[in-house]
C-alpha cells in the first residue's frame, strides 16, 4: 500500500500507522479497508442546460440499472447517487490497458430555477440517465375577483 500512496502524493510516509483506526461503533475505518473496499468512488459527468419550459441533466451511467440508482429531488438542488457495477470476463492479470470507472457514486447539482418536484421526471437509455424538471415561472400572473 506504501508503494500505492508514493506514486500518487510522492510521499514517503508510513501510512500503515492508520490502522489502528476504528470508530466507536465498531467499524473498521482503517485506511487499508477504505481502499480495500470493493466499491470505489467514481465521477458522475453531467451535462446542465434548458430550453423555455425545462431544465435537463443528462449523465453517463454505463452499468447502471434503476434498482442502484436513487435521485433525490429538491426545488433548487437534484442529488444522484447510484453504481457501476463492472462485469469482468477477464482476470486482471489478462488486462495490459483498464481505464473503466466502476464503483459508487454521488453528485449533488445545483440547479439555476427553481423546478416542480411532483412533475419532475428520470429514465436511464442505452448508458444515459436522462432527467426532466419542469421549471417553475416566479413571473406568471394571474387575477382574481373578491367575492
């Protein structure tokens, strides 16, 4: 692991002197099992833009299914949060280039409009997530009598 660390931070520092990191519930927060974790945190690219009625997200989400995908929606912020799960035919020693992203993922995006949550509106084709948000118009105006 040592050698793992050097190569990103060019440090020579022990980082085995983590280990003896547990939470006090009891889970092992030890640096060597964060990164042992078969999950890895990924990035999640999205693309952001509108038209007159409509703000869209769009994201590349190759491997994932809508059972590990959940999209939590505010009226000014949409979180994704969901995994790619990696189907390896091949052992890794096999591999000569592996430049896949497999692992979990979160993005918060915070959105310019505020949007109608109830008519919001998600779906995953062909390896792109695709959301729809309805924008709410703050200038519509409308009369009304007193009776």
């Amino acid at each position: 692991m040592k050698n793992f660390f050097k190569k990103i931070t060019g440090s020579d520092m022990n980082y085995e002197e983590y280990d003896e990191d547990v939470l006090e519930d009891g889970e092992d927060n030890s640096l060597e099992n964060i990164l042992d974790e078969e999950e890895i945190s990924v990035d999640l690219q999205v693309d952001l833009y509108e038209d007159a009625d409509y703000l869209y997200i769009k994201g590349f989400v190759p491997g994932t299914t809508t059972d590990n995908l959940d999209i939590d929606i505010t009226r000014d912020m949409v979180t994704i949060i969901g995994s790619r799960s990696e189907f390896s035919e091949v052992s890794e020693e096999n591999y000569f280039q592996k430049e896949l992203s497999w692992g979990s993922y979160t993005r918060k995006i915070l959105l310019p409009k505020e949007i109608d949550i109830e008519e919001s509106d998600a779906k995953i084709r062909n390896g792109i997530l695709s959301i729809k948000l309805p924008k709410i118009d703050k200038d519509r105006k409308r009369k009304i009598k007193a009776r």
